[in-house]
C-alpha cells in the first residue's frame, strides 16, 4: 500500500471485502498501477490513464474541470478499461494566507509566484484566492534548473 496520507486515508474509507491487488507499484505523491484478478487498476491523474489506455468521455472531463475549477485536485480510478469513477482532494488554505502575499508585496515583493504540484486549473485558482501573481509546476521549474545545470557545468 502506498505511504501517502491521501491513500492511506482513501484505504481506510474503502470496503473491507476489497479484492488484493498484485504487481503494486506507487509513484510517490503521484499515482498508483496495480494488477486486481489479472486486470490493471490505474489511480491517478488524466495522463497515466490515457498512458494505460483509459478513455475520459466528455461528461467525465467536465466533472473533472468543474472540481479543479473549484481548487480540487482529482485522481481517477480505472480498472478494466473504464473509467469508475474519481476522489477529489483540496488542501485547507492558511486563512491568513492572502494576508502574507499581501504584506509581501506592501513589503516591495514586485511578483509573488506559487509553486504546487497541482495542476494548471487548480493553480489557477488557488493562485486567485490567495493573490498571487503567478503559479509554477514545480516539476516544470525542476527540469529547467536541470537543463541549466547540465548547461553552465
């Protein structure tokens, strides 16, 4: 099982009678690809399950959309194929959270950026409610560092 706070917590609501799952692998913080009775269970984000090959029909992707609008995060679940459903996460905003950005910038901060893991919609929205300028994907901002690095070596 992974060692997410989120699964841990996912695991804990499911059903008892719950199926073993075999060939378990966990992308830490990410994603999850098990075998359950020879069939492959994704968790996750869109991308691994269109890598999987799960389709997401539009009445799915506008679910999708509307959580992330609201600053969720949202892992789907797919077994054989199919899409059975989604989990929508949201962390709890500092309440002075907005404040702090706020005497940032009365401090001389010219461009407050956030940097999340989430994706582009949630950032978007969170970015808005707290008032910064700007998000990054930390991932994103990894890989150029990296290229940087291997650059002026």
């Amino acid at each position: 099982m992974s060692e997410h706070p989120l699964a841990k917590a996912i695991v804990a609501a499911a059903p008892a009678d719950l199926n073993e799952a075999d060939d378990f692998q966990a992308v830490p913080g990410r994603d999850v690809v098990a075998r359950v009775q020879g069939q492959t269970l994704v968790a996750g984000n869109r991308e691994l399950l269109e890598t999987n090959n799960f389709l997401i029909d539009e009445q799915t992707e506008n679910l999708l959309r509307q959580e992330e609008n609201s600053g969720c995060t949202v892992m789907l679940v797919g077994y054989r194929k199919s899409i059975l459903g989604f989990i929508s996460v949201a962390d709890v905003l500092r309440q002075d959270a907005r404040e702090l950005v706020n005497r940032l910038k009365q401090a001389g901060v010219k461009k407050v950026v956030m940097l999340t893991d989430d994706n582009k919609r949630t950032a978007q929205t969170i970015a808005q409610l707290v008032g910064v300028d700007d998000h990054c994907h930390y991932m994103a901002l990894l890989q150029i560092l990296n290229c940087l690095n291997l650059i002026f070596r």
